[in-house]
C-alpha cells in the first residue's frame, strides 16, 4: 500500500534562471504522477508574496504524493531535474500524513 510523503526543495539563492530551464522536464515528472493518481499536490513557494514573484524567483518547492516506502520517495526525490540542475540546496523527504480535508 503507498503512503504518503512530502518533497521540500530549498532553492539556491539566485537559481531561477537554473529553474526555468529544468521546469519542463520536473513538470513532466509530476503530470506522470498525477496520471498515475499518485499526487496530492505540488507547487513552488515564491520568495515575495506574489503568485507571480517575477525576477526574485521562488525559494524551494513542495511535492505531497504517494510512494511504497520512505526510500522510494527519496530515490524519486533525488532524480529529479531540478537537483541534476542544480536548483536545489536540500531536499527533505518526510512521512506525510493527510488529516484534513
């Protein structure tokens, strides 16, 4: 039975540039996961208050999605084109558990 687990990238600082150029293969990984029924949610924190935060980019990711164990999630975590890209200081890879809603 999968169980829940959630992926926070921390972005090194000035890497949107990086980001950008790595989005389209780190979306591609995260629609086959939502095909797979897999994704709970996914999204990047910006670094203002803005949906939109232009040139002062984002400061990491959050991914909450379903994996068999602990080092299936991380193993997925650690191929991803953002870390081959260099975009992300840290993943951290944590049991999630959904209460609400």
């Amino acid at each position: 039975m999968n169980r829940l687990y959630a992926i926070v990238g921390e972005d090194v600082a000035g890497s949107l540039e990086k980001r950008l150029g790595a989005r389209p293969a780190h979306l591609e990984r995260l629609t086959a996961l939502k095909n797979e029924g897999r994704l709970v949610l996914a999204g990047p924190f910006p670094a203002i208050d803005s949906n939109d935060p232009g040139p002062a980019g984002f400061t990491g990711s959050l991914i909450v999605a379903e994996f068999d164990s602990l080092e299936a999630a991380q193993a997925w975590a650690e191929a991803d084109p953002y870390v081959a890209a260099g975009v992300y200081a840290r993943v951290t890879v944590k049991p999630f558990r959904k209460v609400l809603p």
